[in-house]
C-alpha cells in the first residue's frame, strides 16, 4: 500500500512529496545560490490550483534563519511574515500573517526575559511600544546562576520558583492577579486564591515528599520511597490513607503491581492492573478528556494532578489518579533524573543535552510551528479548516516534542503540559470530522 511518494532533484534535494492519489502535494523550487530563498507550491488534490510560498533567508552565524514567509503554507509547519534579528543573532521581532507583531527581550545571558505581543497597528514598529498597547505581556526572572527562573508573570497570573543549594525546586506558589495582558508584570495586583506546592529530596535529589495547599490550606501530602538503587517502590498518598506499591522494571522505570485504600482495600496482581490501566494509559495521548470517573475495585478514580502528582509519577503512558496516586503518567523524569551538576534540576532546566545554540534553534522551531490556531471550539469551521488545524497542532506537538527529546531527555513537568494541551485539541478537532 502506497502512503506517500518522495521525488528528488540532481542535488538530492527534495523536488515534491505528495500522498497516495495525489492528495497533498508540495512541491519545492529553490533558489540560486542555495539558501537564500525557496518557494513551495501547495497542490491539496490532483487538478485543483496551487498555492505558493515564498520563504527567504539570510545566513546568521553560519545558520540559515527564515526572514520572511510570503503566506501560510497549510503543510509546511507554522511561519511568520517576517522576523528580524539582533546583533546577537537572536529573534527580537516577529510579525505574524495576521499582521500581530511579537517583541522579545532578553539579559546578559541570553534568556528571553520579556515577550510582548501587540496589534496589527505596531507591525511597522522597530521598537517595542509601551507595554499599555500590548495583547499579551509575558515576563521572566532568572536565577542568577543556574537556567532556572524565579518568577514568571503573565495575563492573571504570576508564578515564583524558589530552589535548594542543588537546583531542586522546593517551592512553586501561583498567585492570580487582576492583569488582564501581564502588562503590569511583578507588580500586578494579587486577586482570588494562592497555590502551592512544595517538595523535599533525599541525598540522591530524588522527591520524598510532595505537599499541595490551597490558599494556606494544605490540600493533599504524598510520601514517596524507594529502593537502594534509587528507584521507586512506593508512594503514599496521606490525605487519602491511599498507598501504591511499585517492582522497578530497569531503566529507572517502576510498575505499579498494588493499589489499597485506607480500609485495605484495592485492586491488586499485575494481570489485573493491565486490564484495568489501558483506559488511562495511551501511547497516542489519546484519552485525557475522555476518561470519566469510574470504579476500580473500591479505589476510585478522581481528578487530574499537575505538577504535585506527576512529579510522583510513574512510567505507564497517561497521568490517572486513583484517589491522589498517581497510577499512569509519562512524566517519571522528577521522580527519577540523572543528576546533572551545570543544570541539576528535575522538572525545570535543561539537563545539558543540547548546546545552547540547540536549544535556541529549537525554541524558534517550536515558537512557528505553535504560531498558528489549532482550536476547533468556532462551531461554523469547514471541514478544510478543521484538517487545517490538525495539522498545524500535529507540527506544533511535533516540535515541542523535539526539544523534550533533545534537550530534556524526553520531556520534563514544564514541557509536558502544554504538548498535552496540544494533543487534547488535536483530539477534539479529528472527533469534529467524525
């Protein structure tokens, strides 16, 4: 069975790829000299006309970098009309195809501390325009030492970080504000109820106890133990009284094999796990706003956890929660990390896998691809418009995925929470086709 076809010039370059029965298809002219510019012809069924797209480039550094898009391409990935650089060779303006112009900031180091976002009337701007005219405010402080941040203030919400003399996050406290852009950055004005999280470690940095409160209020505790080699072997949840036992299975992996309430009971044996678990595990990310409230045995499944209960996660595909434990989740890396002495932070930094030039690379790659809309909710959207953005949400999720791979081992608690938002709308459009 045929799925796609792949056509090549003198050069090896790609010269089209189409899907089987034409549908789909791209193809490429490029520029003389190479580099300097490309356009693509989108063809979406045999017969119908074409659409092209110009992308132009200029060489920074020794690496090309886009600078201008002449129109969206539907399956070229997200783009920018135009983006320009600082003498650095870091973005300092984007102009989206809808005409809203980004501004980025940076410090010393070269860690972006202020993205602002403004109408189409400020695309001529060189400059950013006073923050009073921007749609949306983003602000980060950095740690002085360590690419870790300290606080992040945006549109009704400011988050602060606060960390051990290892890098180990031991404090996460979101506020709400009133800042309606984020404008007002570390001076908005709290409003509503303060979250936090806080955890301990052991001399291995590995988590042992995760506290959540509400307001001041604490909300739910989970113990955390493991075995001689560091992996996990149980986890408490003691609000609930609700424990689970874990059989490390290599790779610092564990596999839950017993979950009992506080009356003793439970479900238990391996076999049985298995038959139970696949309706929240999933490779393809493929049940999370699916999956109702339902009875195993007498442990009940309840809500979902964020950062608290992943942190305590083990490695089983989805995170689930059986009354506070976390019985499948893919987030396994803060509950077990390599530790690394430049970035020694499970959860937040980069682990040293990628160079900083990568990691830059890959934050640009992500940004255009995660530039287009990828939401179904407008009820009145085409059936064009729907597979439009499924596409842009499977290249959006493609890069953010890219850089958990490259540079966080597969993915960390600040990653892993806006793929799934990605995915979760990737889901719902495709439940529109059907």
């Amino acid at each position: 069975m045929r799925v796609a076809t792949y056509t090549y010039d003198a050069q090896g370059q790609v010269a089209s790829t189409e899907k089987a029965q034409g549908l789909e298809k791209l193809t490429f002219q490029y520029s003389n000299p190479v580099g300097t510019s490309s356009t693509i012809y989108y063809t979406p069924t045999p017969g119908a006309a074409s659409t092209a797209t110009q992308y132009r480039f200029s060489s920074l550094a020794g690496v090309l970098r886009p600078t201008s898009v002449t129109t969206p391409c539907p399956l070229c990935g997200a783009s920018a009309a135009a983006t320009s650089y600082d003498a650095n060779k870091r973005r300092s303006k984007v102009v989206a195809h809808d005409g809203r112009v980004t501004f980025y900031s940076y410090n010393g180091w070269g860690r972006v501390t202020r993205v602002a976002t403004y109408p189409a009337s400020y695309q001529s701007a060189t400059t950013a325009p006073p923050l009073a005219a921007a749609e949306h405010v983003s602000n980060t402080q950095w740690h002085a030492t360590w690419n870790l941040p300290l606080k992040v203030a945006e549109a009704y919400l400011m988050t602060s970080y606060s960390y051990d003399s290892k890098g180990n996050l031991l404090e996460l406290i979101e506020t709400p504000t009133t800042d309606a852009t984020g404008a007002k950055a570390f001076n908005a004005t709290p409003s509503g109820t303060t979250y936090t999280t806080r955890w301990t470690y052991d001399a291995k940095n590995l988590p042992t106890t995760i506290v959540e409160l509400e307001g001041g209020t604490e909300t739910g505790r989970w113990n955390i133990s493991y075995d001689t080699k560091g992996d996990m072997v149980g986890i408490t949840h003691v609000t609930s009284g609700t424990v689970a036992t874990l059989v490390p299975v290599g790779n610092g992996v564990s596999q839950v094999t017993d979950i009992r309430i506080s009356t003793g009971s439970g479900i238990a044996g391996i076999q049985r796990l298995r038959h139970m678990l696949p309706f929240f595990a999933s490779d393809a990310h493929a049940n999370l706003f699916l999956i109702p409230l339902m009875a195993l045995g007498e442990a009940v499944v309840g809500d979902f956890l964020g950062w608290c209960a992943t942190s305590a996660a083990v490695n089983a595909g989805r995170s689930a929660v059986v009354n506070g434990i976390v019985v499948a989740s893919t987030a396994v890396q803060a509950a077990r990390c390599n530790y690394d002495p430049s970035l020694p932070q499970c959860g937040l930094g980069r682990t040293g896998d990628c160079t900083d030039k990568q990691h830059r690379a890959l934050e640009d790659e992500k940004d255009l691809a995660c530039g287009k809309k990828i939401s179904c909710k407008p009820v009145d959207l085409t059936r064009e418009e729907i597979m439009t953005r499924i596409t842009n949400g499977r290249e959006c999720a493609a890069a953010r995925k890219r850089i958990m791979d490259t540079c966080y081992r597969g993915g960390d608690l600040k990653h892993f929470p806006p793929l799934q938002e990605v995915l979760d709308h990737i889901l719902k459009c495709e439940a529109k086709l059907q």
